[in-house]
C-alpha cells in the first residue's frame, strides 16, 4: 500500500496567548508541535503499513522549520519525508494550501491513499482534507475514528453529529481522522530518533510541484483576513462570598429573580 | 467552461455520471454540451483524469451573483420523520437579516428524498424561496451526490452567500464545494454581518484564544459554515410563504463511491441532549468524582435541565464525550448555564459564552469562569448545590 | 565526539519530557523521596531500546549505540535533572562507569563490555572513593593483588572498600579503582562476582532517588581481560582524561535543577497577591530571588556549550575548561534552589512545593565530581600556567578580543567584560609580583575569580553570535540584557575582590591599585543596570505564566 500523510507544525494552542491590548498573539516560549490530529492520522497510517505493509510517505508545507514534524514523523515510522517550502505559498488559506499539497501529491503518484487530521489547532477550519479531496477527484470519508482496509477496499468508522456511521469506498480514497478525546500521541525512542536521519527527506518549491503562483499565497487565497483581536471580554459580575448556606440562598435568590424558579 | 483533452479513451462513463444528460459521445470522443453546468460530476467519474473545468469567466462579474441561500440540514425520527434540524432555523434567521440589508433574496436549498413538506417550516423562518432536489439517491447525505447536485446549481442560479450548518454533513460537503469553485470559505463563523457588500465573516481561531474576521472579497458565491446555537434564531412567522423550485436531474446513484453500511444514532444521553437544553448544570474537575456529578444531576433533574461536563471532567470518566461543553465538545446556548467546579479554560468558554444567564460555582476567585459569569459564586459546589436543590424542590411543592 | 543534528536532539527531549510527563508524575518523585527507594524498574525502562533507549546515548555507534555528542548529553543531563536529579544521577553514573573503558578499553574489551551494556541494559557504577580518598584520590587503598598462575598472570584478587558510590547498592558492572602493583588501575567487576557486597543505601539529604552506597571488596577476583587496558598503572590518568567532558554533564545538573526551581518560583510569583499586587511586579522581590539567578544560569548555560562545542570539534582534555564550567553552574544552581525557596516563602518550606526538595538534591552537584574547592583550585592551577606562560597576556589577549567585538555588537555588555579581564589580569599579575600565591586561600579565590571572569566573556559572545541558542527559552533582547548585566556585574566583582585580595594578602596602595584594575571606569559602565534587569523580569513573566 502506499499511504500519504499530510501532516502540519503548529503552534501548541493551549499555550498560546493574546496580548489584550494589542489583540496579537504571544508566541514567545510557545512550543511547536505535530498538529495532534495529523498525528492520530500518521499512527492509523503505521497501523495500516504494518497490517498491510507498504510505504508510509509524509507530506507537509511549511517554513523550513517544519522539517521537525517530518523527522518526527518518520521516527514513528514514516518512510519518505517532503516539505513543501516556497516563499510563494507565504499567506495561504485553506484553498491555497489544497491547491499546493494536492500539486505534490499528484507528484508522489501512485496513492492507494492519503490520510489527514480533520483539521489543525491553530486554524481549526477542518477544510483542507476535503478540498484536497476535491482536487484529486478522489473520494472522501471526514471525522474518521477508525480506518481499516481489505484488498482494495477501505472500510471507516465516522462520527455523526448524534452516533456513528461505518461507510466502505473502494481505494484511492482520502481520510480526515478525528482524535478520540483521551488521545496520548506516542513518542519515539531514542534509537528511532537516530534510525530517522537516514530516511529520504526532500524539499519541494512550487516548480518543482507545477503549482501556479497565481493559485499560491496570499494572492491565490479566496478569502482573506479583515482583522485579528482578542476576543472581547464579558464585563464579569462582582463575586460573591460567604457561607455554603449563604451562598445557596443566594443562588435561589437568583434563580427566582431570574425566573427559572417561581 | 468545461475542456476534453486528447486523452479521453472513450469508455463513457461520463455520460452516464452526468445528471444533466449534458454529456455524449461524438465517435470515440467525450464532449459536452449547453445543458452543461460544471457540476464536476464527469470529473469525477472519469476513470483517465481527461476532463477539467476551469471557471475563472464565471467569477469576472460579481454582481451577477445574487441571493443569500442556506444550506437545509434534514435528519429523521426513529420512525422514519424528516425534519429540519435546528440549525436551519437558525441559519435561515440570520440569513434574513443578511438579505435584508444586500436586498436579494433569502432561499433555503433542500436535498432529499420526501422532504418536500418541510418546505412551510422554511418559510416561516424567512425564505422567500426553496430550492429542491428531491431524489431517491439523495436520501441519505453523500459526498459525491450531494456535492454534484449543489454545484450544479450554484453555479445556475448564481447566488452572492452560500451559509451551512458546522455540523459534520456541513463540514463535509462545505469544503468539497468551495474547492470545486474556488471560493472562500470560512468554518466556524460566531458572527456574520455585511460590510461594505461583502459578508464580514467572525470566527475563533488558535483555540478561541483570538477572534478573526475574514472576507472573500474576490469570489462568488462568499462560502461560510455557523456550529449550531451560536446565531440566535427568530420566531417563526407561519403566514409567510416560499415559491417552491423544484430541481431536475437524473443521478446515478452508483456513482456515490462512499456506501452506507451502517449507521447508529444515540440514545437521549441521560439528562437530555445538551445542545438544545434551555438549563444546564455543568460540572468540572472541581466536582471531583461520581458523588460530585450525582449533585449536578440532582438540581439539573429538579430545574428540568440537562447535565454537561467539561472536558477534564470527562477524561476523569465522570460524564460521557455526550455530555462536554466546549470547543471538542458541544456548543452550547442555554438560558441557564449553571458552571460548578469548573476553572473556566478558554477551550470551555468558547463552548458556553453565548448563555443567557451564567453562574459560576468555584472556590477559587480567580477562576477565569468569573471572567464570563453574571453571578459569581465563591464556595464550595457540593455543600451548596444541594441546599439549593432542596430550596428548589420545596419552592416547586414536590 | 560525533556531532548528532539538532533536530534529532530535539526529537530526543521531547520524548524523555514526554515519557517523564506519563511516566514519572511528581507525586511518584516525592514518594520515592520520602521512602528513600531507588526506582529500579524506571531506570530499566528507559534503557529499553524500545521506550527511549536512553543509555545508547553514550555508547559508541560501532558497539551498538547512538553515540550521542557533548551537546547531546549535555542537554539530556539538563532535562533529566529537571525532571528528577536522582534519576538524573543514577544515568551519569551509568555514564561516568563506562569512561574508563571508554578511553581505556582494548577494542576486544570495549567490543564486548559495550555491547553487553546496550543489549543487556547495564546499570554502571563507577568505583573511585573512597573513606579515605576523596577528593585526593591518590590515597586509594584498595588493591588488586596479582594472580599467577604456572607463570601466567591470570588474573587480580581485589579487596578494599569504596563509599558512597552512585548505583552501588544496584549496578550490574562496576569500574573499580584499585592499586595494583604497577599504579592505580581500573578493573571491571560484575555484581555476582563472589566476596563483593554492597553496603546499605544511604539516607541522604537529597537525590534520595539515586542509590548511594558503599562497596565491599574481599579477596574478590577478576581474570586479567577485565583490567582495563590490560596496562597497570593507567588508572589517574584514564580518569582525568574525561574530566572536561563528566564535568560538563555534572554543570547541566546545575543548570536543570536551578532552573526547575527558578521557573516555579517566577510562576508562584504571578499567583501570589500581596500589598494589592502580584510578586511578580515588585522589584525588591524580583530583582533579588528571580533575575539574578536567571542571568547567571544563562551565562553558565553559554559557557558550557562553548566547551561542548569545542569537545565535539577536533579538541581533548579540556579539564579546566570543565571546571569552570562544573563550579559556575552548580554554584548558582544551589544559590537559585535556595533563593526559590525563599521567593515561595512559607509554601516553599513545605513538602507540599517542589522547591524544598530541589534544593536538597542540587546541593550534591557543588560536592561530587569534585567538590567545588577542589574546582576553585583546579581552575586556578589550569590558568596560572597560561599566564606565566604568556607573561601575563592571556587575558589582556582575550580583553581585546572583547573590545573588538563591542565595536561590531555595542548592546552585549563586552566592553565591561573586556574590563573585567584586563582586571583580572592585573591581579594575576600583582599576585605573581608579590608571591601571593604562597597563600591557598588567595589561589582558591583567583579560581573564583577566574571562572566568573571567563563565564561572562562567553556569555558576551554568544549574545553576539548570529543565533543564541536554541536551548534559551527567551528572546533576543532579553539575552542580550542579560549578558549586559552579568558583565557588568562581573567586572565590578572581579575588579573589587581582586582588590581586597591583593591588599588583604599583600601590600600596596588602594588608590593606585584600584585605578590599575580601572575600578572607576567599571563603576562608570553600571548606568541602565536596573532597567535592564526589568526587561528580564518582564520577558520571563510573559514567557513563564502560571495556569
């Protein structure tokens, strides 16, 4: 099988934080790090490398920084590492970014098929899966819990908004996987670490994947950002302290007045 | 404008994916015809990748693109009901007062099979025009189908907004257009309004820790998905009437390359479904265990409300994924949001914020829930949680 | 050394922070504290090849190890000693036992010990002190008596007895040190080797998670493959000659558990409101527990990566080089452990916050691998030949160097640095004239001196370096702060003492003395100290925020 992983660098969201005053964000001490949900997608994909053998090939577009969560993955077990890196893919939304991952994976070839995470933590848009998707013609199953494949047949476990779905496509097919909440990514040993510096690794510009600037970046985005502000904060209520029994009464006080008790 | 190259092998699948009859065969050759309407179906279909669509003359005129259009969500009953998730309601509510101020149009576009009769409920709630696709093959949400039949006529009608639910059928089929066209797309929207012609699209990103606007000033139809109980949705109006327009086309539904094999809808999670609760009682890691949580069910029980978690909560295996407020659970938008033990990180009140009224329970003052809360509550949820379920119960007469 | 890229370095903290966040949870740590137990199965597990592996970092690649570089180890010794400075201990020692094998070893023997040692997962300890032999070594009185047999020499009889040896009570192999006719030798001993024991685990004041202690060595033979080298006599010297290198780990020990300490003090000053506002803005506070400590930590930190550096280039020894490094960090290490305690005030005096026990297990890094006097002495003895050598222009030469650099990059505090030196090199100069160094008291504090002076020409250097490094968790403008500060404050120390010790040991005139070490021009450079220093208590408040 050969199985592509779009994969991302992101900025740790759960640490990051925003200068109230001046809306932007604080990056500073923030670590980088896989973006959680591409690595659920590489580990489904190992277990699929391992089940069925094959090759695992992982694909980011980034700063040339991004090469970390290449290395990283092919520690876990990826085989080939490409970062996407060009200047011109500078301020690219959703749609530009498809448009180049989509111009290398053409590139690769031969895909049996191609894993992502349902979306990145800094974006949070869940939309380049799907229109990388789009862009290849190929079928797509989103929000995937698990993946399975039997010849050339690929069965998933999906969320629905209220359950579950198990939905089959016959390969090439493209996937999104969702994380299950307790997710604990794993980590490569040491060894694995130093067995990754021989693993093929390239760095592809836009020639080198036939993308169009003018589909690139900034100016290739169809949408693009007015502004960026802290979000605005509630004028907070005055606290109010004293006993538990105080407090209670308080709080029946302020279910009547509000009228969820007569 | 769609192009046949060299390339084609003349094997006719094409003709047989098209939903428009548009497609036929001149001799060994593909190629289509003015019943064309680059709905991309062919594409897909076409086994040697030989045929492109690029619509770069479609986009010169914006202003030829006119009406707000959203987007029907449709699910059914255990015994088989179809009805409009709520969302739409919503959606159609805000979609409204974005036609009213573009002055075009607000039309509700339906994809189905039976599901015609909903139109009455689309209509009170603002739309002036139903677009249908009523079909066999569309009675179950289908990547290939669905997005084959929306492009189709998006790209007939031309409108200026195109508004879905963030749900996982929105999250799914959204994407797959606006690629398909190149336009922009924006997820998660908390806000819409018009500025300057364009739709002035708000949303959370980095985790909710910052707010970012967006517009797609260069692109038609402006393409955006609103997670359901963000928009506050009006009072249905059943004297309004749509004029109903009814789509024609034949699918293949073998050309869907996703099956269905089988599908499982929860059960109502104990407490009620959160996300259409007007009370909730919410508990954090501060409740701490089982005995903690059998508090909150208590008074959420005795107010007539339902029971959410955040998300420490439920990876301490207090309360099932069903149950979390948050930015990877549920957004939620009750009357009530009562918020014990609950720190109140970002990712929590990204899921909450929108509650009418919030009272946050925690011991800690400088909880950041107190940040966000109308009445804050310095003490201890289990000593006066349950004080006030008795007070309640007593001032209910049970 | 093998130079490994930074990103596989990267790639390998990550992993141990992350295994140490699943695997060792601070309430694990503190119970293993309060028990005084040697976490056995911990330790076989991160020698797993298949969890982290992370004793193949010292083993050469060619006997199946990843032969990790003076960085490497360097940044991995700093990780572990933030996570816990016992386990960090019992992994040096495993390191520190295999040294002599490793620049003393046959190939047959290196071939055989290393690849048992990756295979197997090999504790080490390594066998040196002794009641009697501390810092002075010389004095060992175990032997190793040779074994004849029909004319062959066959093998040793060792007997003696060792004290507080790291994984003494656990190890699988020891390196032993043992007189044996021809001089001081190491041998290689297996735990099940009969007529050894260890003695009982000490009950320690810290590190009470490394296994500390004595071994008893009676009439304990070894065959002859297991002298190391097969060479008697090579003992000293296959012991000094990795002193540059074990120092430096024992410096990143210094550097991990004074920052541990440090990051948890700045974060508790944010949470604790006193007087209307958080600690964390009052400067009486800050600029005496917090940003102190913060500088001089980094200037250890730029200090040790220019000897890692030079180690994993074409350079050995480096012994003073090592000691310098081994006595700044673990100096300030203990000085900031001690002060977190006092920024958390009562909490910090309790079981309950981390900091207590910080401070007691960073205390053994100003004792072991050479107490920090017998460092002071070292540095001192390392650099009085460099300036006798060079007729007292060893540091004027590095002073100009420094002066050339301010030229180039104004904004790192070189100048004051480069004052400090010529200061220093005046003192040298006057201690030499005067035969001061008759007395040790004056030769230990030139060795304070010394290492104070050097850290922070490094720490100017590197502030002016294209990239600070990527192990410093601040910006640019808050290095290059800290690096003013540090010289400028290092200057005036050096200048002042050195005065002191001129004139309280010797003879002179203050006035014409103080002017030789340029005292009023050092003075002159203080202007902008404070506002400096609240750019550091700034950047650290942003970058380290409590929940």
């Amino acid at each position: 099988m050969k199985i592509a992983v779009c994969i991302k660098q992101v900025p740790d969201s759960t640490q990051v934080k925003v200068d109230p005053k001046t809306g932007t964000l604080i990056r500073a001490g923030v670590p980088s790090i896989l973006n959680p949900y591409d690595h659920f997608a590489l580990e489904a994909a190992l277990a699929l490398k391992e089940k069925n053998g094959g090759e695992v090939i992982v694909v980011s577009m980034g700063p040339s920084q991004a090469k970390s969560v290449i290395r990283l993955a092919q520690a876990l077990g990826a085989d080939t590492g490409i970062l996407l890196c060009d200047r011109v893919f500078a301020g690219s939304d959703t749609w530009a970014t498809a448009y180049a991952l989509s111009r290398a994976l053409r590139k690769i070839g031969k895909l049996d098929l191609i894993i992502c995470g349902q979306m990145a933590i800094d974006g949070d848009t869940a939309q380049t899966g799907p229109a990388v998707a789009q862009m290849l013609h190929l079928p797509q199953i989103t929000f995937c819990e698990k993946i399975d494949v039997r010849n050339r047949t690929l069965r998933a476990k999906k969320h629905i908004d209220d359950g579950f779905e198990v939905l089959e496509a016959t390969l090439p097919v493209l996937c999104t996987m969702t994380m299950p909440h307790d997710y604990k990514p794993k980590y490569p040993s040491f060894p694995a670490v130093a067995r990754s510096e021989a693993k093929p690794f390239e760095l592809w510009t836009a020639q080198d994947v036939g993308a169009e600037e003018q589909y690139c970046g900034l100016n290739g985005s169809p949408t693009r950002v007015d502004r960026v502000y802290a979000p605005p904060q509630r004028k907070p209520g005055a606290v109010i302290n004293g006993s538990a029994a105080e407090l209670a009464d308080r709080l029946v006080e302020i279910l009547k007045k509000e009228c969820f008790v007569k | 404008m769609i192009e046949i190259s060299q390339s084609c092998i003349g094997c006719s699948k094409c003709v047989k994916a098209c939903p428009f009859g548009a497609m036929h065969m001149e001799g060994k050759k593909a190629a289509a015809d003015e019943k064309c309407t680059l709905c991309g179906a062919c594409v897909q279909a076409c086994p040697v990748q030989c045929i492109s669509i690029s619509r770069k003359d479609e986009v010169a005129d914006l202003s030829a693109f006119k009406g707000v259009w959203v987007y029907i969500e449709t699910s059914e009953t255990a015994s088989g009901e179809k009805f409009v998730k709520g969302v739409g309601h919503e959606l159609l509510s805000a979609g409204r007062g974005l036609a009213d101020t573009l002055g075009e149009e607000l039309c509700a576009v339906l994809l189905g099979s039976g599901v015609e009769g909903l139109s009455g409920e689309l209509a009170s709630y603002g739309a002036d025009k139903v677009y249908l696709a009523d079909d066999a093959a569309l009675n179950d949400y289908n990547t290939d189908l669905y997005a084959t039949v929306l492009v189709a006529m998006i790209s007939k009608y031309k409108p200026s907004v195109v508004l879905y639910p963030s749900t996982y059928v929105g999250r799914d089929i959204a994407p797959r257009i606006a690629s398909e066209l190149y336009v922009g797309l924006t997820a998660d929207c908390t806000g819409l309004a018009i500025k300057e012609g364009n739709l002035l699209q708000t949303r959370p990103a980095f985790g909710g820790n910052i707010m970012a606007d967006i517009l797609s000033p260069k692109t038609r139809p402006q393409m955006a998905t609103v997670r359901p109980n963000v928009l506050k949705k009006n009072a249905p109006d059943s004297s309004r009437t749509a004029q109903v327009v009814r789509e024609t086309f034949s699918l293949d539904a073998k050309s869907a390359r996703v099956k269905l094999v089988e599908r499982k809808r929860n059960e109502n999670v104990c407490g009620g479904k959160i996300d259409e609760a007007s009370i909730i009682v919410s508990g954090g890691r501060g409740m701490k265990d089982a005995a903690g949580f059998a508090v909150i069910q208590e008074l959420a029980d005795t107010l007539g409300g339902a029971v959410g978690a955040s998300r420490a909560a439920v990876d301490m295996g207090l309360k099932p994924k069903a149950n979390q407020v948050g930015q990877s659970g549920t957004t939620v938008c009750p009357k009530l949001y009562i918020a014990a033990g609950i720190s109140g990180a970002v990712q929590h009140i990204v899921g909450m914020s929108a509650s009418d009224v919030i009272v946050a329970i925690n011991k800690d003052p400088n909880a950041p829930i107190f940040n966000v809360a109308k009445y804050a509550l310095v003490g201890d949820a289990h000593q006066i949680l349950p004080r006030v379920t008795e007070a309640v119960k007593k001032a209910k007469g049970c | 050394m093998p130079t490994t890229d930074a990103i596989s370095r990267n790639l390998m903290l990550d992993s141990l922070r992350e295994y140490a966040k699943r695997n060792i949870p601070y309430d694990f740590v503190r119970e293993m504290d309060a028990k005084n137990e040697f976490p056995a199965a911990l330790l076989k597990d991160m020698y797993d090849p298949e969890v982290l592996g992370i004793n193949l970092l010292l083993i050469p690649k060619e006997y199946g190890g990843l032969g990790g570089s003076t960085v490497d180890i360097y940044r991995v010794c700093e990780a572990l000693a933030r996570i816990d400075l016992g386990v960090a201990t019992s992994v040096f020692a495993t390191f520190l036992g295999s040294d002599p094998l490793r620049v003393g070893g046959t190939e047959e023997q290196k071939r055989h010990w290393f690849k048992r040692m990756a295979e197997e997962r090999l504790l080490v300890a390594y066998g040196a002190t002794e009641a009697d032999a501390g810092s002075d070594l010389v004095s060992l009185r175990t032997r190793a008596e040779q074994v004849v047999k029909d004319g062959e020499l066959v093998g040793y009889r060792i007997t003696g007895n060792k004290q507080w040896i790291s994984n003494g009570g656990v190890a699988d192999l020891y390196t032993v040190l043992a007189l044996a006719p021809g001089g001081p030798s190491w041998f290689l001993v297996e735990r099940t080797a009969e007529g050894f024991e260890a003695n009982k685990h000490e009950d320690k004041h810290g590190i009470r998670l490394s296994n500390t202690a004595g071994l008893a060595y009676d009439d304990v033979f070894v065959p002859r493959n297991q002298l190391i080298g097969e060479v008697e006599g090579q003992g000293l010297l296959q012991a000094q000659a990795v002193f540059g290198y074990t120092r430096l780990m024992v410096a990143a020990f210094g550097l991990g558990g004074g920052w541990e300490a440090l990051e948890l003090a700045v974060k508790y000053s944010q949470q604790r409101i006193q007087a209307g506002g958080p600690l964390s803005q009052k400067q009486g506070y800050t600029h005496k527990l917090l940003v102190p400590h913060a500088i001089r930590l980094e200037a250890a930190r730029s200090y040790i990566e220019e000897v890692a550096a030079r180690l994993d280039g074409e350079e050995h020894g480096l012994q003073t080089e090592g000691a310098i490094a081994k006595y700044y960090a673990t100096e300030e290490g203990n000085k900031t452990a001690e002060d977190a305690i006092q920024a958390l005030g009562g909490y910090g005096y309790t079981r309950d916050f981390p900091v207590e026990k910080i401070k007691r297990d960073v205390k053994i890094t100003c004792i072991y691998e050479g107490t920090n006097e017998i460092m002071e002495m070292t540095i001192y003895r390392g650099r009085w030949q460099e300036h006798l050598k060079t007729r007292g222009e060893y540091y004027p030469k590095l002073a100009a160097e420094l002066d050339e650099l301010h030229k180039t990059n104004p904004d790192v505090g070189a100048d004051s640095a480069a004052l400090g030196l010529r200061a220093l090199a005046k003192v040298l100069e006057e201690c030499r004239v005067q035969r001061l160094t008759r007395h040790q008291y004056v030769t230990f504090k030139l060795g304070e001196l010394i290492a104070n002076a050097e850290v922070a020409a490094a720490f100017c250097r590197t502030a002016a370096a294209k990239q600070i490094p990527d192990s410093f968790r601040l910006d640019r403008d808050c290095y290059k702060a800290m690096a003013r500060v540090n010289a400028r404050e290092t200057a005036f120390d050096v200048a002042g003492k050195g005065v002191k010790l001129v004139l309280g040991n010797g003879n002179g005139d203050a006035a014409a003395f103080s002017a030789a070490v340029e005292l009023v021009r050092i003075e002159d450079k203080m202007r902008g100290l404070v506002d400096d220093m609240d750019i550091v208590s700034r950047k650290m408040n942003e970058t380290f925020r409590a929940k």
